[in-house]
C-alpha cells in the first residue's frame, strides 16, 4: 500500500504526501511509513482513544516525494 500510494501520487503530480493519523503506539506503522522516508512533522496529543492504553498521541508524518 505505501509504494503503490507513493506511485500513484508521482504519477498524478502530487510533490509530497501526508498521513494525518498514526496512532503512536503502532509502532509497526511508525516503523514502516519511517522506513518509506516520511518523518513525523506533528503530534496530536491524547487524539486516539486505545482500549487498552487510554488516549494515546497520534503523529502527522510527511515525506516530500522525488521524481
């Protein structure tokens, strides 16, 4: 999903994409969108109510996308 996402937006002409909701303690997604270049640009604290947790942040991770 990443790669093709990033694929299709190149192909559409977007420069850069955003991911406005990566609960912070999924750490596979955190790992994964870092390992496809996208850095965490923002927190929303408390945004994400997690059943075992309680509210948890949720990161705004961003990558500008070359050509």
């Amino acid at each position: 999903m990443c790669s093709h996402s990033q694929a299709e937006a190149l192909r559409l002409g977007f420069k850069a994409m955003q991911f406005n909701f990566v609960v912070s303690t999924n750490e596979v997604a955190v790992s994964l969108w870092r390992k496809h270049g996208f850095s965490i640009v923002g927190t929303l604290p408390g945004a994400f109510q997690h059943r075992v947790h309680g509210y948890v942040d949720a990161y705004v991770m961003f990558k500008t996308l070359a050509a």
